[in-house]
C-alpha cells in the first residue's frame, strides 16, 4: 500500500497563477527524491503532501502520520529560545535551577519528578552532535548548520511515520552531512527527500522531477536519474534535427514543385501564342495544372505547418530543461596579490596563528566543521569584523557574497537592483543578463522580495559577478538554494570566470566542478 497517494491535486496562487495542476502519483518506496528548478513548486509540493497547506484542488491521502522538516531561521533571530525550549525541556531545566539555587516548593519538584539527570543527558547528547554543551544556549549563537544538526535530531528522535526533509543538508558541514545520511539509513519510517544536494539523492531509490511539465517519475537514486536525463536531451536534440531536415526536404520540394509549375505555365503560354493547338484543350490542361498546383500547395502548407508545431513544442521543452546562463564578467586579469593575513585571530570560531596568501586569480575552496569560523573570515575580508590580533592586507576590492542575500535591495525590482548595484550597465544588458538565469519580459520588474531562495541566489550572483572594479568574490555557500540545473551552470561559469574566489560550499560535487586550485580548512 502506498504511503501516500495523491490524486489531481492543483495549486493557484490568489493571483490566479495556476504553479501546477492535475498532478496524480502516489509514493511506494520507503526513500523518494524530489528534483525541479527552482520555482518549480517542490517545497510547496511538500507543504501540500504534509497537510499544512491545501491544494486548491483534487485531494491527498496519507496512510501514515507525515511531518515536516523546514529549517526554521526564525530562530536565528530569537535571543529568548534556548535549546533546552526548542526541544521542550525547559520547564525541568528551570525547576531544577530553581531547586539548586534553593527553592524547595513542591511545585517544582512536581515539574522535576524523576529526570534529574535532564541536564547531564542533554549535555551529553549536545555534545555528540557537536553543538555546545549547554542546554540553555541561546538557539540565536548556534551557526546555520548547527542549528539544522539540532532540528533534524529532534525530529528523526520524535517521528514515527514519513519524514518530508526539504533540503536539510543546507549548510551542513561533510562530517554533518554524513551524520545525516546514517540517520537517514537508520530510520524505520519512510522519508521524501526535496533537495539538490547529489550526495544526498543518491541515496534514494526512486526520483520525481517537478517542473513546469507535469511530476515524472524516475526508476533509481541521483545518478540513474542523470543519466536517463541526459539520454531524455539527447534524444530531444536528435527529434529537432529530423523536424528540421524534414523542413527543409519539404521546402526543397515546393520550390521545386513550383518552379515545374512556372514551367509548364510558360510551355501552355507559347502554346497558345504559336495557335498549334486548340484553345479549349489548353484551357482545359491550365485548369488542371491550377487546381493539381493549389492542391500540392494546400498539402504542403499543412505538413509544413504540423512539423512546426511540432518543433515549437520541443523548442519549448528544450528550453524549459536548460534554459539558464550565468553570463559573469570578462575582464583581463593582472597577476598579483590580493589577500594577505598574518598570524591572524578570528573574533569568532577559535581560529588563531591564521596566515595566509592568496593572489587576484586564486580560486581557493574554505573548508572546516560548522562552527569553525569560514563565515566570520569571508566578513572579515570583506569589512564587517576585524582581527582580534594578527594582520590583513588587502590589495584588491572584495566584494562578499552572504547566505542572505544582503546585496539585494528586496524592495527594488530585478531590474533595478541590476542598474543600481552594477555601475555602468545598461537596460538591455540588465536584461540579457536576467534572461540567462530565466527572467524575460515584464518578468524583470518581479519585486525581489517575491523571489525562492534559488531566484534571489541567482540575482545576487549576477550583482556580485559584474561589478566594473574586477573585485575578488567571497562567496559564501552560492550553491545552497540553487537547483541541480542552476549550481551544474553556476559551477561552469566560475570555472570559466577569470577572477579569483573563495568559495564556502559544503557540496564536494560543486566545489569540484568550480575548477578550485587550492583549499584551505580552517578545522
């Protein structure tokens, strides 16, 4: 029996915009990937199979109890939520404060019971999972990663039924993400995977792609998919070649057609001139060779007309499977030295004795364990800390790249956050450029604010790629919300990019594909 089933289900937004419709599948395997571009919908499409939002139309059933996993930033900004609170445990930590520090009414006692030794449990279960080992540290101090490490082990101890993760493995460390992958292995219960993290896909043993097309379902993990996508574009590729050649034979043959008809037309003309043969029987062949004409001319418009459509349709899947482009900045590159630090110590994350140098065309990969301070050098390079001792020599403008999109004036339009923060560009270069990365049209006065995680990654890598003073980019975790199309294309051009970077990504496979020459850990 399938875990869950859903039957035609559709979703248009108050606007009317239909994200899609009519979608019938239903889940069979204990491990399920799900794939799209960004926009597609597959976070939604998580919302709607978890309950906590309805589809506009069609119904979902569920033969299992579903929870979701979301990473929630909220608390990120909340200095008032402690472990201890996220994970419940709160009120026993306070009475037990309470009781220590003298207080012996019942009441707390009461709260207490017989756990004791919460304090000492969580602490010690805090520290396997690397985080700090006090339960009553602020949730607001933990990093990105550790706070996702903190959720999802919550939520694999307390679920019993489908898991829905979407993309958890954002700004997991390698250690964390493989932690991840054996929780994942060990669970009993089923689990949909949203994500575009490949280490992550191959695990699963059935993928569904989201896209503007419908939901297609695909036998097999990550790679299985990959390649039967792959041979899918090939064969596209191949179709559109047939219609054209086919369209071309068929023009060849009008021309043709029509040119024996121009023929045979001046043949009955000086026929008829020259009196040698009577007027009627040449009447008669004339209206014949018109009526034979209009017929062809008839049969050949309508298969010219039906090959087109047919080409047009598979020009429209074709670009709805690779229609982006990141298109950076071409620039010539003078070789020199852009950052130096010397015996340098990190505000935050313990790093101390750091030195480095790193010349203007270094692509360097920045690794280390969440927590160990890659985040605080990037700001520190770019400006926003300083050293707490040691030396930072800087010889080239940065220009730092944050995992929330700082660099986008989310009250601006596409557009204008191009005109505005890349000096010098003009409105049709804005536009080329936003039509790479899928914004064509009136598409471009899209408010930023409305944009995915993907969309806003895509604009403010345009911003930070075409800037006129060539600067070194800190990109911190570019790769986090983009979908797998997005990071293969965003990795190609900066492998092609002819400035330096430093790069923080926790996806190998990416980091890889950027063409990184050096790699720095600062665990």
């Amino acid at each position: 029996m399938p875990y869950l089933f859903a039957q035609n289900i559709t979703y248009q937004f108050p606007n009317g915009e239909v994200l899609f419709s009519n979608l019938t599948f239903s889940m069979k395997h204990a491990r399920v990937g799900v794939v799209g571009q960004n926009g597609a919908g597959k976070s939604l499409l998580g919302s709607l199979l978890s309950g906590d939002v309805s589809p506009t139309k069609g119904s979902i059933q569920r033969e299992v109890p579903v929870t979701i996993f979301k990473q929630q930033s909220s608390l990120l900004l909340c200095d008032t939520v402690s472990v201890a609170a996220f994970l419940g445990e709160q009120t026993i930590i306070e009475a037990i404060a309470h009781i220590e520090a003298g207080d012996v009414k019942q009441h707390w006692f009461d709260i207490v019971n017989e756990q004791w030794d919460l304090p000492a449990r969580l602490a010690q279960t805090l520290e396997q999972l690397g985080l700090p080992a006090d339960p009553t540290f602020p949730c607001s101090k933990l990093s990105g990663g550790q706070l996702a490490k903190l959720q999802l082990w919550h939520l694999f101890e307390q679920s019993c039924g489908l898991l829905i993760l979407d993309e958890p493995s954002n700004h997991l460390d390698r250690d964390a993400k493989q932690w991840l992958i054996e929780q994942m292995d060990e669970y009993d219960g089923p689990i949909l995977l949203i994500s575009h993290d490949r280490a992550l896909l191959r695990e699963v043993e059935e993928t569904w792609e989201l896209s503007p097309l419908g939901l297609r379902v695909y036998g097999g993990n990550y790679d299985h998919y990959s390649e039967q996508k792959k041979a899918e574009s090939e064969a596209l590729e191949r179709k559109l070649n047939t219609l054209h050649k086919q369209r071309r034979k068929l023009a060849d043959t009008a021309n043709k057609n029509r040119e024996k008809a121009a023929q045979r037309n001046a043949q009955g003309t000086r026929l008829r001139k020259s009196g040698s043969q009577p007027k009627v029987l040449l009447d008669s062949k004339k209206d014949r060779a018109t009526a034979g004409l209009a017929s062809r001319v008839k049969n050949e418009q309508q298969r010219d007309s039906l090959l087109r459509d047919k080409q047009q349709a598979l020009s429209a899947e074709q670009t709805m499977r690779n229609e982006l482009k990141f298109t950076m900045q071409a620039f010539t590159l003078r070789a020199q030295h852009a950052i130096a630090v010397i015996d340098g110590e990190l505000c935050f994350g313990g790093m101390r004795g750091l030195s480095l140098r790193i010349c203007s065309g270094d692509k360097v990969h920045l690794t280390g364990k969440n927590g160990s301070g890659k985040s605080t050098l990037l700001k520190t390079l770019a400006g926003d800390f300083t050293l707490r001792s040691g030396h930072l020599q800087l010889s080239k403008p940065v220009y730092y790249l944050d995992q929330h999109f700082a660099v986008i004036d989310r009250a601006s339009s596409m557009l204008d956050n191009l005109l505005l923060k890349c000096a010098g560009m003009g409105e049709s270069e804005a536009r080329t450029l936003l039509a790479g990365i899928g914004f064509r049209k009136d598409e471009v006065f899209r408010q930023s604010q409305t944009l995915s995680g993907g969309e806003k990654m895509k604009l403010a890598m345009l911003i930070v790629s075409n800037q006129s003073t060539q600067p070194f980019l800190l990109l911190d975790e570019p790769d986090n919300h983009l979908d797998l199309n997005a990071k293969c294309i965003l990795a190609s051009a900066l492998k092609t990019y002819k400035g330096g970077f430093m790069l923080v990504s926790h996806d190998a496979d990416f980091a890889e594909d950027t063409g990184v020459t050096t790699c720095i850990d600062l665990s």
